[in-house]
C-alpha cells in the first residue's frame, strides 16, 4: 500500500510534464470539439429554417382564410339578380 502512493504520485508528475491527454487523446477531443461546433451551427440553422417554415405557414393559412372571404362575397355579389336596362332577344330595327 505504501508504495501505491509512490506509484500514483510518479503518475500524477508524469501526466503534468505529458499534459492530461496522450497525442491520440488530444487529437480525439480536438475533433469532438469541432463537432460540437458543427452540431450547434447546425442546429442554428435548423432553428431559423422551423421559424421561417411556420411563418410560411401562417402567412398561407392567412391567405388562404382571405381567398375564401373573397370567394364568399364573390358568391354573395353574384347571385344578386342585375335587372337589365334594354330587354333581352333580338334588336330591332336594324
């Protein structure tokens, strides 16, 4: 047991002269770190493509709300019965 001590203290040095990562190990955390950044982009990206997608959305349904009041007042402005000046049929008279 006492000599574990002695062990884990030469460790303890030898990893602050190495730095807390072998080569492979930094190398490693290096490319997690760049996907991470990637990922978070990524998602920034997907975020203000969902906004821009329900903004969409809510513009159609807007527009299509005001295409069917538009056909309702269409529909109501013709079946008003226009009574014509001259009478229908054949022009005489020529």
């Amino acid at each position: 047991m006492n000599r574990a001590k002695a062990i884990l203290t030469e460790w303890d040095a030898y990893l602050a002269a190495l730095g807390k990562a072998t080569p492979g190990a930094a190398k490693r955390d290096a490319a997690i770190a760049d996907l991470k950044k990637r990922l978070a982009k990524k998602t920034h990206e997907c975020t203000l493509l969902e906004n821009k997608l329900k903004a969409a959305h809510t513009a159609t349904a807007a527009l299509f709300h005001d295409n069917e009041a538009l056909r309702q007042q269409l529909h109501k402005d013709t079946t008003t019965m226009v009574t014509p000046i001259r009478p229908r049929g054949p022009r005489q008279g020529r």
